[in-house]
C-alpha cells in the first residue's frame, strides 16, 4: 500500500520521489488537528442532505473535484458525490448540495506506520476508510490515480464491500513508464496510445481498459487573435523533486529561454508548477519575469501564444486548444518526443535548437496562427467528455465487469 508507489517510481527514475511522498504525508497528517472543527460541520450537513434528498441510482463518489464535468453528468444520471479534503473541497461541494466523504483525519494511519512499522494502522485504515463508505453506499468510486497510500485504501475497501473503483487518467504517460491504474477494477485513458502503453506493458487485461478521451471539457481550438508581441509562456515542473540535480539544469534552462525570447522580441513568463519552492528559483532569478501569483490555467492558455515545457501535461492541453506547443527534452530524465506522437508542433534536444525555431518564428509569427491539432489516437478529444464517459459507464454495465 505505501511502498509500491515509490517501488515503481524509482523504477521509471523518480529518485526523490520517496523523500517527496514522505514529507506530503507528514504535512497531511499534521493538518488534521483542524480536522475536528471541520467534522463539526460535516456531520449536521450530511444529515441533514439525507433527510431532504431522495435515493437516486447509481451513487458516485469521485476522490476531489478534478473532473467536473463527470462529476456533473454523473449526477444527472444518478447521484455523485465527493470524497473531499480540506475546506475548499467542502466549499465545492456545499455550494453545489452535494453529499461528500470526509477523509482529512486518514493520512495519520499511514504517517503513524511509517513511524513504527506496525501494519496494524494500515489495517485500521483500511477499517476507517470502510466505514465511510458504508455510510455513502456509492456504487462506484472514481478515482484520478490508484497508487498513492490513501487511494489504495480506499480501492483495498471497496473491493471488500464490492464497490467498482474506476481509475481516470489524470497526466501525460511517458516512455518513462506508468505510475497508476495497477489496483483499481477498471482504468479510463485519453486516448488509443495509452490504452496500447497498458495492454503491451501486460498490466491490464483489454477489457481492463476502456479509452475515455480527454475528460475535460475544451471551449475552443482557440480563443481570439494573437497578441501583436507574441507571449511566449514556460511552463515549468516539480523535476527536481524527481531528481534533485535537475534543479540546477532547470534554472539554466529557464535563463536561457527568457534572454532567447529577449533577443527576437518576444515577451517571456514564466509559470512554475503549484508545489514547486519558489524561492529557489527567484534566488538564482531574482529578475524572472513570472506569470501572476493567482492566474489560473485556463488564463494562461488563453492569454499565450507559445507555450514551452519539459513534458508538462499543460503543454499538450496548450496543443489542444490550438496554441503553439513545444517540446523542450533538454533534462537528463526519461521522457516521449511528443512531436512524433502528435501532440505538439515541436520537439527540440537543446536550448540552441529552440533559439534558432524563435528566430525563424520571429521574421514569420504567423506560424503562431495555425498549429497542427493533436492526433486522436493519442489524445482524442473529439467528443464531449461527460457523453463518452456515460456511455463507457453503459458499457461497462451491459458487460457485467
């Protein structure tokens, strides 16, 4: 339940990936001592929801709120619900009347083993995580990775109580290997490459792995005109955390990029990963020019015109919404040329290569207009994600899995 996950990150070369897992479940299992404030509210709420709301069929559960518009067709066709941390989560589902599973008191079971080595916590997790459930009744739980020690919990105690665990694709897979969607009952891809990455790997059975396509729903292939001095956003990655000699290639890489962008006139951002230590690179950059504190994604996206990353998951959802993605494998990390998989315009080895596709793209920008799309059978994002999962769902109930 918690050795797996690191097991099969240092396998696809996550070597810091221990020291980084251990200290999220130190930090999630000191946060629970405002846990008890938060239970005050839950308890009255849910009993209260029981009371007023009737039973419908079948019951959701989804771990968080990453996909909402599963999260809002699923509710259309019976009832979801959330399996929530924190008061943000709550706030969501509050706002929304939406039953949710409280699961902020859990990480301490796995924080305790690791203290002592007794497996019994683990047990008592498993136990804790059980009773939740029972009270929720969910005929399906939907998760975005199975590996990580809480969601193997939940999908250990589902099995038990005979609850379908459906695990969501939720990132770019790489040559590197495939971290999740080993426990739970069924997995959903973005796309046929993904499915293939399963099935040759001979961890899933076919009727395993069902393609889903991308599960969040795209507004446009682009939205307005370019700006007249192209942006050109670097979207930056928690690499270090994987290997912590990255991070000194990540600061030449990202200085390099700004003064490239300097040179033919473009304006440069820099957008760094939500868990990434900012300081370290405002230190080494103190003059970097950064995207602002609370822009969200979709902003970024919106407002960019070229988009730069290692093998961020943002690029090719850049590519999706009809920008200019490229592709920057200068790191010493295993990672897919994602050009020739047909996610994105570009794929270059070195900061050098980049500079010179910059220079021609300055005395020609109208490349920046017309990007080619993403090819289907690696991301197909074709269809209405809600529509594809509610008949993935169907299916899977005609098959009796």
């Amino acid at each position: 339940m918690v050795w797996d996950v690191i097991r099969r990150a240092e396998e696809v070369g996550h070597h810091a990936f221990r020291e980084t897992l251990l200290q999220n479940i130190e930090v999630e299992a000191e946060s629970q001592r405002g846990y008890e404030l938060l239970a005050a509210l839950d308890r009255p709420y849910n009993a209260v929801r029981r009371m007023v709301v009737r039973d419908r069929h079948p019951r959701f559960l989804f771990l968080s709120r990453r996909f909402p518009r599963l999260v809002q067709v699923a509710n259309q066709r019976g009832e979801a619900g959330l399996i929530v941390r924190g008061m943000s989560e709550r706030l969501y589902a509050l706002r929304r009347f939406r039953t949710y599973v409280p699961i902020d008191d859990l990480p301490r079971y796995v924080w305790n083993y690791l203290q002592d080595g007794d497996e019994g916590h683990l047990l008592q997790l498993v136990k804790r995580v059980r009773k939740k459930l029972g009270k929720a009744r969910p005929d399906y739980v939907v998760l975005w990775n199975d590996s990580l020690p809480l969601a193997r919990a939940i999908v250990l105690a589902c099995r038990k109580m005979g609850i379908l665990t459906i695990n969501i694709q939720d990132g770019i897979y790489t040559d590197a290997g495939l971290m999740h969607g080993d426990a739970a009952d069924l997995v959903l891809v973005w796309g046929h490459y993904f499915r293939d990455m399963y099935l040759e790997s001979g961890r899933r059975r076919p009727e395993e792995v069902r393609v889903l396509g991308y599960p969040y729903r795209l507004k446009s292939r682009r939205s307005g005109p370019r700006n007249a001095t192209p942006v050109v956003y670097y979207l930056g990655q928690n690499v270090e955390a994987f290997r912590e000699e990255l991070l000194e290639a990540k600061v030449e890489t990202i200085r390099a990029l700004h003064e490239a962008c300097n040179r033919v006139g473009f304006r440069f951002l820099y957008r760094p990963h939500p868990r990434v230590n900012k300081s370290v690179v405002r230190q080494h950059l103190p003059k970097l020019p950064w995207s602002p504190a609370r822009e969200k994604l979709s902003e970024a996206l919106r407002k960019g015109d070229v988009f730069v990353s290692f093998s961020s998951t943002s690029l090719v959802e850049a590519a999706l919404r009809g920008k200019l993605a490229i592709q920057l494998r200068n790191f010493d990390f295993p990672t897919s040329n994602f050009e020739r998989l047909g996610a994105v315009a570009r794929s270059f080895k070195t900061i050098s290569e980049l500079d010179e596709f910059l220079q021609d793209l300055a005395r020609d920008p109208q490349v920046i207009e017309s990007p080619p799309g993403v090819d289907s059978r690696y991301i197909d994002a074709r269809e209405d994600p809600g529509d594809r999962f509610l008949r993935v769902l169907k299916e899977v109930e005609a098959g009796g899995h």
